[in-house]
C-alpha cells in the first residue's frame, strides 16, 4: 500500500457588527486573532509576508482582501485532513469571541465557512485542495477534469448562482470559473489550475484545486479528500481513468449538473455519450475498486470506495435520501421550507428570477450590509421576519414595463415586494449555514440531531488543535515549533524549513515523508530573498 500526502487552505469570510447590528471596522478585530492564538498554543512566525505556524503542523495567516486563511498541515488520511480543518476552525471560532472580550465591543463578530458573497463585490472566497504527487506535466488534466466536473454532486455547498438574482445551484462556484484550464486563481479561473509549487525537494508536484468549496457536513468534506486522491493515485499509476469519459465541453457540462438538484442532467462526452455527473463518478469509483489491492493505492482506499458507492447509491434515489447529509441537500431543503412559510412556492421562483434580472441590477438591494436574522426566525419556529434590508422600491415605469412579464408566468405584482424580502433572506441563510461557533445554522442542526453526516473517526479535535498528525514532515515541524516557541524571536517557519537567523542553520523539511529532524548550515540572506511561503490573494 502506497502512503500520500494531502491538505486544505480554506479562506473565511468575517462580518462585525455594532450593539445595533449595524456594520463595525473589522480590521483591527481581524488582526487581533493571531496574537490572541499564539498567545495560548506554541507558534512561530512565517518569514516574509508573516502569517504563523502552529505547533499542530498547520498554518494561519490573514491573507491580502482581508480574509482569514487556515491552512492544514499534510495528512496522509482524509480522516486527518477533516479533522485538522475542523481543529483550525475552532481556534478561530474562539479567538474572535475572545477579541470581542478584550476589545470591549458589543454587537456580534463571526467567521463563516461560505463562498460567495452576495452583497455585489463579485467576491468569491477559495477553498483549496493541496495532492502532494509524482505525475509531472500536463497529463492529468484530461484525467482529473471529468472528476472534478462531476464531484460537484457530493461536493457542492450549493447557494445561489452569483449571476442570477435567486437561481440555486448545487455550487456557487463554477459561476467563477471561466476555462477549462488556467494559471490563475484570482481571475480567469480554471476547472484545472495548472500551478505547481512544490514547497518540496526536487522530483515531487503539488497539485493545486481552486474549484472546490468550503463545506460543513464530515462527510462530503471526507468524501471530497479521499476520492480526489484516489482519482490522482490512479492517473499517475497509468491507468487514465478521464479519456473514457472526456467530456467535450466540461465548463459548459459542469454548469449543467450544478444547475440540476434531481443529479439527473446529461451531458456528452467526445464520443458522443451522454452521462450524468453520477455516472461519470460512478466510473472513476469502479476503476478504484478494481484496483484496491494494488500497491499504489493508499490504505483507507476500501473504506473511502465503500461510503463513496453508498452515497451514490443515495443520490441515485433522489434529494431526500442525502437532505440531511450534503451541504448543497440541506440547504435548498431549508430554503424551500422558508420559501413556503412565507407564502411563496419555491417553484415560482424560477419565473420571479427572471423578473429580478431587470430589477436587482438598478436596486442593488445588498450593497448595503444586512442586519443579522435571529436563528429562531431562520429555521422557521417564528413567522413574521423583521425587515432584512432596505432598498428604493422599484419605479412605476419599472413596474409597468415588466407587468406583461409577470402576468403570463401567472404571478402577482402585489407580491413583488414579498418576493425581494425572501431573497434577502435566503442570501443570509445562505451565509449564516457555515457561521463558525455554536451560532452557525450547520451548528445548530447538528447539535439538534436532525442531520446525518458524521463520520466514525473524524473525531479528538481538541487533540489537533495542539498536536500535529502522526507522518510525515508535518510531525516533525509541530515538534520543533512546540520546543522553540518560547525563543520564537529567533526562528521563522515555513512549509519547507524552519530558519534560525541566530544560529545560521535551518531545520530542512523540504522532503516531505522525512522522520527525523535533520539541521543544516545556513547563511540568513535578507528579509527580501527568503524564500515566500505561498501566500496567494483572494481566489
């Protein structure tokens, strides 16, 4: 059996409000996080752009847009990569409670696990998967792409498409993507980004996917890992699982499943064939389960193929055999229960979406920040909502124009205004699902009990939030920052090395699998030449 390393940076939005739910400066919040982390866990700082590495292994650092990042150490299990960003996610749910203490500020702060933002930025946050692998170039490309089209079934968070006023989709963000494949993760994104920075010793690749999202449920989270690992393991084993089902317009194909909650959408492959994005999973997991014994598959591969099938299985019988398990299932349930306890058939709003397209635009009803809905009220224990935003009604002529409109597709302009309040509030039910801390919609669920995602072993956060995982360099970096945090002045960290600027030696990490600490002779050169740490802007 054949070990591989893998991990996660997810990037997190953060809001602030004052005592009256009205907008607070966040910035100095914001950077009040990391001192109050490193204060209570060992730590030592990035060299260059800062950020710091925790004595788990794993990495924080506020990114340029002002966002937070949690960056996991390598794992070489996706029970472990679950675990380590559920263990990121708690130092930062705390951390922000604590900030506000010490700050002495009423009113709220919060993080969210969420991927679009709906106020009219067009921002997007990035949830990024890192597959340490040997299969250099361009060949897995055409191997993973069919993969990563499709996964978007167990994977998606779903949301609202950002280029629609109210159209829900499995995944936010494939309305960011622009190709098929790309070097960019800001801008003209890709399906496949094509970066390769190792941030290891010669001979290894760091696969680099920007087109996933931030998610809640163990489950997808722990599907997501093991599966696109197993797709890489068998592209760089020879096998090519993608040319049997090469799609021939994989944007335009995955557009098309993630627009289709029934998972039943075709599209065709070059060969002509038409598959739904449930068939294409189902390939890439027979080949898997073909090759279970081989020796370059990962020990957990039966385990991961066995949940993998079974929730296929699940998706192939409809929604509700998975609206208490995927992320994308628990929502659009939620929001069409919110939809009908405010009078409006969710089915209708296909047709008030293309209303709003000629209306949203000129009110921009989010560009304003929206005051917080109680959790009661989201999931539906109250009936009448307070107002969420406010925004210009829209004009007579407006109104007179799109009347013809409204009046074929059977609706009322009378409930125009109902219609815009419901959008609101299902843009922030959106949001507050991944809140971090025992507020979050997901949170809240969960602790209820009406939700089914956990996975047996995803389990002993508290451990990982001090520890780091068992192999690998990630253990020996966690050791090391635990033992010279109390001189952290002199050191500075990153993926690849500790650095000592006192002593001129540095901890070399730069082979990934390395057990054992392996100190080297090093001339300091100035902060301008160290080497960067990979810090990437807003994706």
């Amino acid at each position: 059996m054949s070990e591989w390393l893998f991990g996660w940076e997810n990037e997190y939005a953060f809001r602030a409000t004052d005592g009256r739910a009205r907008p607070a400066e966040r910035t100095t919040l914001l950077h009040s996080i990391q001192p109050l982390i490193m204060a209570k866990y060992p730590a030592l700082v990035g060299p260059g752009s800062g950020g710091m590495f925790l004595a788990n292994g794993g990495r924080m650092y506020v990114d340029c847009g002002m966002h937070q990042e949690w960056c996991t150490p390598e794992c070489a299990n996706p029970w472990d990569v679950v675990r380590y960003l559920l263990a990121g996610e708690k130092l930062l749910a705390e951390a922000v409670a604590e900030a506000l203490v010490k700050a002495r500020r009423t009113g709220e702060a919060a993080f969210f696990r969420c991927n679009v933002d709906y106020s009219g930025t067009g921002s997007t946050w990035g949830a990024h998967e890192s597959i340490l692998h040997r299969y250099g170039g361009d060949a897995l490309v055409a191997q993973l792409v069919p993969f990563l089209v499709s996964r978007i079934v167990i994977t998606g968070a779903g949301g609202f498409d950002p280029a629609s006023p109210c159209r829900f989709t499995l995944s936010p963000r494939v309305g960011y993507l622009r190709r098929t494949v790309s070097p960019h993760s800001t801008h003209d994104r890709g399906i496949f980004h094509t970066k390769d920075e190792p941030l290891a010793s010669a001979g290894y690749h760091r696969l680099h996917i920007i087109c996933g999202e931030s998610l809640n449920s163990h489950l997808a989270n722990w599907l997501k890992a093991g599966t696109t690992v197993l797709a890489v393991a068998l592209a760089e084993a020879g096998f090519r699982p993608g040319d049997a089902v090469a799609l021939q317009l994989p944007l335009r194909a995955m557009r098309r499943y993630a627009d289709d909650p029934t998972c039943t959408a075709v599209a065709s492959t070059k060969s002509r064939t038409l598959l739904t994005a449930i068939s294409i999973q189902r390939h890439y997991l027979q080949l898997a389960e073909a090759h279970l014994r081989d020796a370059f598959m990962p020990p957990w591969a039966e385990e991961v193929t066995r949940r993998w099938r079974e929730l296929l299985d699940r998706l192939s019988s409809g929604i509700d055999a998975v609206s208490t398990t995927l992320d994308w299932a628990i929502k659009l349930r939620l929001f069409q229960r919110h939809a009908q306890r405010r009078g409006i058939p969710w089915e209708s709003l296909r047709h008030w979406n293309n209303v709003l397209t000629h209306l949203v635009p000129p009110l921009a009803p989010l560009r304003r920040p929206y005051g917080m809905l109680p959790v009661d009220l989201l999931l539906l224990r109250h009936s009448r909502p307070r107002p969420v935003f406010t925004a210009s009604s829209p004009s007579v002529e407006q109104v007179r124009t799109l009347q013809p409109m409204i009046e074929r597709k059977g609706l009322s302009i009378g409930q125009l205004a109902d219609v815009l309040k419901l959008r609101a509030e299902l843009l922030e039910i959106d949001l507050r699902f991944g809140e971090l801390g025992s507020a979050g919609l997901f949170n809240v669920l969960d602790q209820a009990g009406v939700l089914d995602h956990r996975v047996a072993g995803v389990d002993n956060i508290e451990h990982a939030v001090a520890n780091p995982p068992q192999l690998g360099r990630a253990r020996i970096r966690g050791e090391a920052i635990r033992r010279l945090s109390p001189r952290g002045s002199q050191y500075s960290c990153d993926w690849s090395a500790i650095y000592s600027a006192t002593e001129r030696r540095m901890l070399d990490l730069s082979e990934p699998w390395t057990a054992q600490e392996n100190w080297k002779s090093y001339n300091m050169p100035s902060d301008s030449d160290v080497p960067d740490v990979g810090f990437e802007c807003p994706a």
